[in-house]
C-alpha cells in the first residue's frame, strides 16, 4: 500500500450537482493532510470518506471565488466542535481573513485553536512536504495554483503534483510546473467552447492536454467540469486523449496512489 494518496472530495465547476460537489480534493502523505481548496460540502464528502476533518494539517485555497470558499466557515467550525487543538494553516491570496472573520463573528464562533493565514509562499509541511505556490490567469482576482513536493526521509523526491485551481492557459504558470508528475487542471469546457472558456478565466480538455504534454507529466485529471457534462464526462476524456492519452476526467470519490 502506497503511503501518499489524493482523493477528489468535489469535481464541479461553480455549481454543485446530485453527483458531483464543489473543488476540494484532500492529499495524505506519511500521516500528513492537506486540503485542496474547500468548496460547499467539503466537510461531507470528508464523513462520507471516513476522514476526520481535524486530521487537515493545511489548507491550500487557490482564490476566494465562492465555489472554493464557501465550506471553509463550516469545516472550521467543525473542527471546533470536534475539541481540535493542533494549530491548522491556510495558504490563501489575500482577503480570506476578512471572510472567515465576519463568518466568525456573524456566528459567534472563536476558534480554540490556532488558525494560521499565510499568503502564497514556498512552505514546508512537516518534514517531507514542500509546498510551491504559482501565479495562474483567472480573472482579475488574485489566483493561484500550487505544486506539492512529497520528499522522502533521505530528502529524494516521492512525487511531485500540480494543481491549478481555476485558469486559463498561459505561458507563466507552465514554466512553474515542468516536470511535475501529476496534474490536475482545469477543464471547465469541452474545446468548443473554448471562446467562452477564456473569456471567463478557464480551460478547455483540450487545453489542459496540451499542457499536459508540454510539461512532461505521467497522468492528468480534467477537473472543475461544468455540469452540462454531467451525463457524459467521456466527452472531455476523448477530446483530452487525442493529445495526452493518460488524461481522466476526475470523480468526486476517485482515489489516486501517488
């Protein structure tokens, strides 16, 4: 059994659905977690998985567009309410602190334990894990994208993994992530939809496949998928595999061994 995993907690793009919850995916490396993004229902696709939510050592949001916020206030509370006593770190742009503490003070709540707001910066996690943020082409938010370095006791690297949180293709953040092992992209529309992919800050499957390529990566995960996709995420895997024949169109419950 490997010892590092991700399993995608929520796969849509703005809007949940019967099937799929908003941006989350949570990351486990030699008893380490980390938390990608953290839409609405975070904290229960984390109970419907088995997972604790105050095993979450970080928390890495990519901007404060809702869809990757929202379930923050509840999973802190959460945590809270579960007598959670180890400090817990956010990575976030700027501006997530004013969000959690008027949620806090709207609901009476105070943390009693440490909650540490950090802007993007390199960060080690414990001791096998570095985290790399990247700039990334949104909207006229702030918005990143992070690369997750799993090193190993000897200082080797375990994995390398790439996630760009929600973007459209551009030039600085592909030279960040070059030979990262995984990535996980996004991939809101199929490629005939890619004037409107744009203008609105994201990826098409083709896009994320031919990024793919370019920075040398072992598989790719299509994710943040539109709901129009809903009965057929074949679509973009098909489209993704003309480029990149190792692309998956990510699943909310889709468990992956790094």
């Amino acid at each position: 059994m490997s010892d590092s995993w991700m399993v995608f907690l929520g796969t849509s793009a703005g809007v949940p659905s019967k099937l799929r919850g908003l941006p989350s995916i949570l990351l486990q490396y030699r008893g380490k977690y980390l938390l990608l993004d953290a839409g609405e229902g975070t904290q229960i696709a984390l109970s419907r998985y088995g997972i604790g939510s105050s095993k979450i050592d970080a928390i890495l949001i990519t901007h404060l567009h809702g869809d990757h916020i929202f379930g923050l206030p509840g999973l802190i509370q959460s945590m809270g309410m579960s007598s959670r006593k180890k400090p817990l770190l956010i990575i976030s742009p700027n501006g997530l602190r004013d969000f959690l503490e008027a949620s806090f003070k709207t609901t009476d709540f105070i943390p009693q334990f440490d909650v540490e707001i950090r802007e993007p910066e390199r960060t080690a996690i414990g001791d096998y894990i570095e985290i790399v943020p990247f700039k990334t082409c949104h909207t006229s938010l702030p918005s990143y994208g992070y690369l997750v370095l799993g090193k190993t006791p000897s200082g080797d690297l375990r994995f390398s993994l790439a996630y760009t949180g929600d973007t459209k293709p551009c030039e600085s953040y592909v030279d960040a992530i070059k030979g990262s092992e995984v990535l996980i992209h996004d991939s809101t529309f199929s490629e005939e939809l890619r004037n409107e992919a744009w203008s609105f800050g994201h990826s098409t499957s083709k896009d994320a496949a031919l990024i793919a390529r370019e920075i040398g990566a072992k598989v790719l995960f299509l994710f943040h998928i539109s709901n129009r996709y809903n009965d057929d995420l074949s679509l973009l895997e098909r489209e993704a595999r003309r480029f990149f024949s190792e692309a998956y169109a990510a699943i909310d419950g889709m468990k992956f061994y790094l």
